[in-house]
C-alpha cells in the first residue's frame, strides 16, 4: 500500500485539545477542499523525511512510515494533510505501534468508516461557509455530520471539533451547525486564523457556544513558537 506524502517530521501537536503533545506527523499531500485559508502542499512529486533525514520520491510506502515510527519516542502519530481521509486505506496498512491521531475536514464519510475502529484522536473540523467559497455548502456539512457520527467522541476514542475562523463569519450559522454534532464530540475548539485580528467576535462565539458544549479558543501555537 502506497501514500502520497509531502513529508514525515517531529514536532509538538501546535492545535487542538492535545497542544504541546510531541509527535511524529505524517503529512499527506493531496485534499478534497480548497480553504482560502489552507498553507499546505496539496501534491507533492517528493516526500521529505525529516526524523530520517531522507528525501524520497513519492508515493511512499506503508511499510516505510511503520519504520518510521517505530524509531521514535512519541505521544502519538497524527495523519494530517492534505486530507488523510483521501488515503484511509493506506493508514491501516500502518503498523500501529503508538496511538493514532487524525486532523480531518470530515467531509468524506465513507472513507471515514473504514478507520472508525483504528484511529485514537480525531480533530474534526467544522468547516464555515466563508472559508469554501467556491463548494456546495450544505453538502459539506451534511458529509460533516454524517463523518462526526461514524468518528463520535466514545470510549478508547477522544474526538473534537476544530472550527477554523477568519476575521468575519456568520456566527448564528456557525452555533447552528455545532449544535448538529455536540452529541458527538467531547469539546469544541475555536481556532483563529493565523494574524485574526477581531478577538471579540471569538469571545462571542466562545459564549453562544458554551450553552451547548464546552469550548475553548486555541490559536496555533506551533506557529507562535516558530517550530513545523
């Protein structure tokens, strides 16, 4: 089984519920999605292997990155992107020797249902109407419930809600679709866009959705660090 990735490294977990966490991230190279905010690859015709030190050409192989994990001392793996949903085939051709963590849009179900049982973490996003433009809306939040039902914060598996926001959205569509997944998620993360600017409208935000879930707001602090 073959992936395409744009490159392997160490690094501490920068978003989410487990910030500050060390793991080995597997990062894939192509989505589903084109965020106006997204700054990864979206193909790549090499994979850079910073724990080894190696520049290979793609695709790599499952059997490749197991190696890789194994030689490391880590919390976890996450598969992040890219969408790792695009290659959940691949991801359990690989060895499981730490927990799995998946940054996932949720937005592809039924890849979503061929890992339900293999994945330790999930950082699902929510993903609001300003950031896809160009996308059949209501269809991506249908296949975002659809995808937070099958990965549902339960026992063995802590799942939550990642929600990236820019400047300006509109909150009362952002409060009604959370409320489609509270039963679902163990809390809800409210991430500014790298640089935001209107920190009010997020504490806004952060209070409407209190009376539904608990919720947090946690920039990406990778990127305050300076750190991948």
């Amino acid at each position: 089984m073959q992936a395409e990735i744009s490159e392997i490294f160490e690094s501490i977990q920068g978003e989410g519920i487990l910030v500050g966490v060390r793991q080995v991230f597997v990062r894939f190279a192509r989505c589903n999605l084109a965020c106006t905010y997204c700054d990864t690859h979206k193909n790549s015709k090499f994979c850079r292997d910073y724990v080894s030190n190696r520049t290979l050409r793609n695709p790599i192989s499952a059997e490749y990155v197991s190696n890789v994990i194994k030689s490391v001392k880590v919390h976890s793996i996450s598969f992040t992107g890219g969408e790792p949903l695009l290659y959940a085939d691949f991801i359990k051709n690989v060895e499981k020797v730490k927990p799995f963590y998946l940054e996932t849009n949720m937005t592809l179900p039924d890849e979503a249902k061929k890992i339900k049982n293999v994945v330790d973490f999930v950082a699902g996003d929510l993903k609001i109407r300003e950031a896809l433009p160009n996308c059949d809306y209501d269809e991506i939040v249908e296949r975002t419930i659809r995808s937070f039902k099958i990965l549902r914060n339960r026992r063995g598996r802590l799942t939550f809600c990642k929600i990236v926001l820019p400047d300006k959205f509109e909150l009362d569509e952002v409060v009604s679709n959370a409320e489609s997944i509270k039963d679902y998620v163990e809390c809800f993360v409210l991430q500014p866009v790298f640089g935001h600017k209107n920190i009010k409208i997020l504490m806004d935000l952060q209070k409407r959705l209190m009376d539904i879930k608990e919720t947090r707001i946690i920039p990406q602090v990778h990127k305050y660090l300076g750190v991948r």
